[in-house]
C-alpha cells in the first residue's frame, strides 16, 4: 500500500504487503530528515534518518528515500506487520540540529491482519 | 532505565487554575524540548533549552513558563489554564546531530 499526495492522513495494508508513507517538506535548505513513529500513548519514536548527501538509507525492514529535486521523502516498510501499526511523521531540518525539525501532519498506518 | 520520563501521566483540571508538568532525562543529552500534539497529532515545539539556557522559544502564551535547574531537568509551568491548553504535551532530549528521544507525554485535559 501507499499514501499518495502531500500526504494522506491514513494507509491501510494487509500484514505482509510493503507500505509506503510519502511525505513532502517545503524549505529547500533542509538538510537532515527524520523519521518518527508514534504508537498509542506514547511519543514518537525514531525510527531511521537520512541527511542530504545522500538519496537512500536503509534499516531493518525499513528504507528512506530522498528526492530533493521535487523535495519528497518516502518510508519503506517491507512485509508491514501488526506492530507497525501507528502514525508516522517525518521531520525536515534546516541544520543538522534535530531540535529544530519541522514535523509533518502525520499518517496513520493501520495493518490489517 | 536510559529514558525521558515526565509526570504526570494525565492531568485533569479546572480553567484558570496553575499546573507543572516535570521532565527528567538521563541520556546525558544537553538540549532539552517541549513540544505540543494537538487533537489532530500535529507536533509544534515550544520550547527548546541547552545546558539550562533558553535556545528557542516559539509563539507560546506568556502562561507558559519553562525552568530547567540542571541540562537533566526540564519543567512545564502554565499560568491561569484555558480550555485551548488541552493537548499532549511531550518532552524530548537531543544531542546536536542526533534525533530527539521522547518521553511518553502529559495528556492535559482543562475542563
């Protein structure tokens, strides 16, 4: 499954499909991304970044993707469990300095079993 | 545990009362945060301090007080609550190039 646009509020998968969560940032001087997820009752929790020397980063079962002509940034999740279930943000960077992200409005990824 | 814990939990009261909320961080991070999620998730900093000292202050009602006593302490203070307080309020510790850690929140809810 994947959100499409700017960003879709909800995505919907079968557990074992890939899911993809796009997101688009807007300051072109950004140059640290982030990916959080935030599971019910808690704070967001890292899950994988990327700086901009660079177009793919990849994790445990999770990759980042980083198109800074169109300012896109995309998370991968290959076979999407129930546990992955939560919302997810992404959060641009003017600088290295985590503290100062700009964070996303969110996409709730819902796994169906 | 290594975390970012803060109390309380939940924090129910009355409009025009006063509240703290408390954060603690033993990572040895030396910037500290607060943010607010509102109703609809969306994450705003508030707050920001390094070794105790105020690095960022974003568009926040003067209510809003923050006291960190040492870089492992960062408390919430809010003045006279208003029904547009209501949120989950987050704190979050870093290192310069690093991503924030984030404790489990304070969902406060003014009645």
């Amino acid at each position: 499954g994947e959100s499409v646009g700017l960003h879709l509020p909800t995505l919907s998968v079968q557990e074992g499909d890939n899911s993809i969560i796009n997101c688009a940032y807007s300051n072109s001087a950004s140059d640290y991304f982030i990916w959080y997820k935030q599971e019910s009752g808690k704070g967001p929790q890292f899950i994988i970044d990327i700086r901009s020397n660079m177009d793919k980063r990849q994790g445990q079962r999770v990759t980042v993707l980083l198109n800074k002509t169109v300012k896109h940034l995309s998370l991968q999740i290959a076979a999407t469990q129930p546990g992955d279930s939560a919302v997810y943000f992404c959060a641009e960077t003017p600088n290295t300095n985590a503290g100062k992200s700009t964070f996303g409005d969110g996409t709730t990824l819902t796994v169906k079993p | 545990d290594t975390a970012v814990s803060q109390t309380p939990k939940y924090l129910v009261t009355q409009m025009g009362n006063d509240k703290s909320i408390k954060c603690e961080q033993n990572l040895g991070h030396d910037t500290m945060y607060w943010y607010k999620q509102d109703s609809k998730k969306f994450l705003k900093i508030m707050f920001s301090y390094n070794n105790k000292e105020l690095i960022i202050n974003e568009t926040v009602p003067n209510r809003f007080s923050p006291k960190s006593p040492d870089k492992a302490h960062l408390n919430l203070h809010i003045n006279s609550l208003e029904l547009g307080d209501s949120a989950v309020y987050f704190c979050a510790s870093s290192q310069v190039g690093s991503p924030l850690h984030f404790g489990n929140g304070t969902r406060l809810t003014v009645t």
